[in-house]
C-alpha cells in the first residue's frame, strides 16, 4: 500500500463486535480534524473535497488507500463519532 495516503492519525473502528486500531486516510484524517477544530494542512483538504463524500453518520472514501484496503469497492464507509473523539483529545 502507497503509505503517502495513510496519516499517522490512528483510529478506532469495529467490525462485528471486533475493534481495530488502524491509520487513518488523509483524506478521512483532514475531515476528523476539522470536525474537532484542529488545524489542517491545504493538501489534506484538497485529498478530502477529492474523495470523501459525507454520508449519514461519517463519510464514504475512495482513495488510493481505501481503494487497496477494500479491492473492488466503490469505497469505505467510515462512521464518524465525533463526541467519541473529543473525549480522547482532551
């Protein structure tokens, strides 16, 4: 996997009662920041308007990195619990 795509912005996802920690996208990382205020670089935005779509309750990704992760899928799907996060920063 192209690792210019993976943040070192880890997070927390569940599959079926299993919980992960993985890197985050760019594109997944530049729109967890701003949900929480943090500052974001102009390339990560640029990453996010090209390949995150908000859907109800978190967003869908198709880059590179979401691509590989899921071969064959329009995307993933990653929920987003931004009150969650907000716990973990402060």
């Amino acid at each position: 996997m192209n690792n210019a795509w993976l943040s070192d912005y880890v997070i927390y996802s569940e599959r079926e009662g299993q919980g992960y920690a993985r890197r985050a996208c760019r594109p997944l990382e530049s729109h967890i920041k701003k949900l929480l205020g943090l500052p974001v670089s102009e390339q990560s935005i640029h990453a996010e308007i090209q390949y995150l779509t908000l859907a109800s309750g978190g967003a869908i990704c198709k880059c590179p990195a979401c691509k590989l992760r899921a071969p064959g899928s329009s995307g993933i799907f990653w929920a987003v619990n931004v009150e969650d996060a907000t716990e973990d920063v402060a």
